[in-house]
C-alpha cells in the first residue's frame, strides 16, 4: 500500500509541485509544503480511499497544510488568529519576486496572489468546478467565481501592457 | 439584460445555468464590447493554461523525490513543521539539485558531496530515473544535435572520456544528455529512447576501481546491467523489462 501510495505521489510530484507554488508563491516553501503534504500523506495510507482520485486527496491535505502553516506564522508574527485568508502571508509576494528570483519559470502568473492565482489553478487546469473549488479552498462559490474573474482580469492586463506585471519566457 | 464580467467569466468555465447561457450567448451576438471582454478573458485563459503547463514539466528536484521514496511507512500523522532555518537549508540542497529552466544542475553553489550519501551510486540512478523518464519536454539536459558539445562537457566534468555508443541496433535512438549527482560525484546520463518512447538510460561515474565483470541487479523495480571501463563505471537502466538490456550493455561497452 505504501509503495505503491509512494509511487503513485512521486508521480504526481510536478502537479503537486505547481499547487504548491500557487499556495506558496514561493519554490522553496512549495517543495516544502509537497514534501509534508507527501508525508502527511503515507502516514496517512490508511485513510486514503483509492475509489477517489489521489491528486484531490493531495491538494485538500496540502491545501490544510498551508493554512495551518500560514495562521501558525500570523500568530508568531503578533497577528493573533486570524483567518489565513485575511493573513498577511497570502499577500506578501503578490509581485512574484521570490519566484522570478530562483530562476523558475518567469510567468504572467508569477504576479497572480495566492489566493487568485490557486483558485484559477484548480479550476481552469486542474477541472474543479467552482462547488469543488469552493470546498476545497473553504470560502463561498461567489467567491470562487469572484476569484477567478479577477485572475484573468489581472493576466489581461498584463497582456495589454506587458510591463505590467511578470516577464516574458 | 446586463451582464456581469464576473458572469462572463463564469460562462467561459460553464458555471452559468442554461437560461444565463442563452441570455449571455444572445448578448454576445449583439454586443461587440462584451465579445471583446470575452476574447479577453479567453486570452488570458490561454495565458494561464500555458503557463501552469510550463511549470508542471519543470524537473522535480531529486532530493524530494528520494525524501518521499524513502519515507518510512506509517510515518507520524502530525507533522511538526521544522523551524524555518530547516527548511532553508533544505530547499538550499534542493535547489543545488534542480534541474531548472533547462539550465541544468546548479552546481557550485552547493557541495555536490551533500548529496546521496548513501546506497551506492546505483540507487540515486535508480531515483532519477523514476524521476526524469516520465518527463516529456524535458527530458535531456543537452540535446543530441549537440553530441560533440556533450562529449566535451561531459568528459570534462567527469575527468574520464565520455563517448556516445550507437545503440540502434537494439531500436534505441540517442535523444541527449544530461549531468547528474550520484554519491557525491558527476555521473553523465546519455538518454536514449525506444519506438515506444521507453526510457532506457547509459550512466558513467569515473572511478579509480572500475568494476571488472557485467551484472544485473534491479533497483526499484529498474533493471540495470553494470560494468566497468577503465576509469568509469557503467550502468544502463530501464523501467519496461526489457530482455536485452545485457545484450545492450554489451554493446555500449563495445563503443565506451
């Protein structure tokens, strides 16, 4: 079973990676967040229900993970407990510096904040319909669609004005 | 009726109900301005899509690979995040690792001896295999239009003559190379695939105790056939089974 949960994890290591970065807008903290989310996951074997897809079960782990990672750092940095949404974490590197800096892939979502950038991920490419999406990341649908209109917004202007937001490849 | 943007978005990912398909569908027809936001945001779609997909074919680092391999069974459920300095000093090892943007090992930034330390060379081929034969664009570092550049890099890295065997005779086309780490030394991986696009990979580490006789082992559910040069070690390595990997390696160590 955990072979075979290891193999399968390693497999889909480049999309958990991707989910990661969404979350983290950060290489190092994403492969971070995959590793936990990873072991998280084998110490978990037992509840992993193979009639649902592995990838789902990643992602709302890594996703919880996340959230706990962001209010624990809240709270250290005098925050309180606030809800991760409203944390300063989802908001520091909305420019994508730390990305463009490790010499990754230089994206126009590069400049996409977390919290627009990981919703236009699950939906758009990883086929969440906004009900998933919306229980996956715990806020309203209107939220979702709010979401990702306002990631697309923010890409097309980025394609009207190319200075305006992340490089070229 | 008026449309919303956001609605419009939501039409784009068939979020709207049939009635507000029809409404946005016959506003569109009527409306240029919406048409333009539309094609807008179906732009910027694209844009994402292509840029999610660039970022899911970047080479995993093989130090979170291996981390997860060898995780132990059962691991604790409750994982105490590691103090933060642990993590940088961990992502510092696996950004030495990653294979990023087509550049490569970013070696010198980080002692390469850090690195699999442990199980033998054998057994980091065995992780990198499981990691670079899945991937597609990506699959070689340096590409086999540029045999001479390969050879000359990679003869200079390793510091033992690094030559490409023709292995067509068994269905296998060079596809190019890359640099890898394995225990702590350079080893050249010269990639090479079948009409299946099956991965079957030739590894060369120098050494100053060249192994003296063929043998087969498998790794991680990889086959390999082992070797020895004069100043190198070799294995070749496969996922699939093959019945001629020996066959292949006898071949290679005909040209090496």
């Amino acid at each position: 079973m955990s072979t075979e949960l290891k193999r399968d994890l390693i497999t889909l290591l480049p999309r958990l990676r991707r989910f990661a970065r969404s979350l983290t807008r950060s290489v190092p903290e994403a492969d971070d967040l995959v590793q936990d989310t990873c072991l998280r996951a084998i110490g978990r074997a037992d509840q992993w229900d193979r009639s649902q897809p592995l990838d789902r079960w990643a992602f709302r782990i890594m996703r919880n993970l996340w959230i706990s990672e962001v209010r624990k750092r809240a709270v250290r940095l005098g925050q309180g407990h606030v809800p991760a949404e409203d944390s300063d974490e989802l908001r520091t590197t909305e420019t994508g510096e730390a990305m463009v800096a490790l010499g990754e892939v230089q994206s126009h979502i590069a400049a996409l904040p977390s919290d627009l950038c990981s919703v236009l991920l699950a939906v758009s490419v990883e086929g969440y319909s906004y009900a998933e999406a919306a229980d996956l990341f715990d806020i309203p649908i209107g939220t979702v669609m709010s979401r990702i209109h306002r990631a697309r917004k923010t890409l097309a202007a980025q394609m009207s004005d190319p200075k305006d937001g992340a490089h070229d490849h | 009726m008026t449309i919303s943007e956001e609605k419009l978005s939501a039409f784009l990912d068939g979020e709207v109900s049939e009635d507000e398909g029809r409404a946005i569908e016959a506003a569109l027809a009527d409306d240029p301005d919406l048409q333009a936001s539309l094609e807008a945001l179906m732009a910027a779609d694209a844009l994402a899509k292509r840029d999610f997909a660039a970022m899911a074919e970047e080479p995993v680092p093989l130090a979170l690979a291996t981390a997860i391999q060898n995780a132990p069974d059962g691991a604790p459920a409750n994982i105490s995040t590691p103090p933060r300095s642990g993590w940088v000093i961990a992502a510092s090892v696996a950004v030495a690792l990653a294979i990023g943007g087509g550049t490569g090992f970013l070696l010198g930034q980080n002692s390469p001896t850090q690195v699999a330390q442990t199980g033998g060379w054998l057994a980091d081929i065995a992780d990198y295999h499981a990691v670079y034969a899945r991937q597609v664009r990506h699959l070689v570092e340096v590409p086999a239009d540029e045999a001479d550049h390969i050879q000359t890099w990679l003869t200079g890295t390793l510091g033992a003559d690094v030559r490409i065997p023709d292995l067509s005779v068994h269905g296998l086309t060079f596809q190019g190379a890359r640099l890898l780490v394995a225990a702590g030394r350079p080893v050249a991986q010269l990639v090479y695939t079948d009409a299946d696009a099956v991965v079957v990979a030739l590894c060369q580490i120098g050494t100053d105790t060249p192994q003296k006789a063929f043998a087969e082992q498998t790794i991680d559910a990889f086959d390999m056939v082992t070797w020895g040069g004069t100043d190198s070690n070799f294995v070749v390595v496969t996922d699939e089974g093959r019945t001629d990997l020996t066959a292949i390696a006898e071949t290679a160590a005909r040209q090496v």
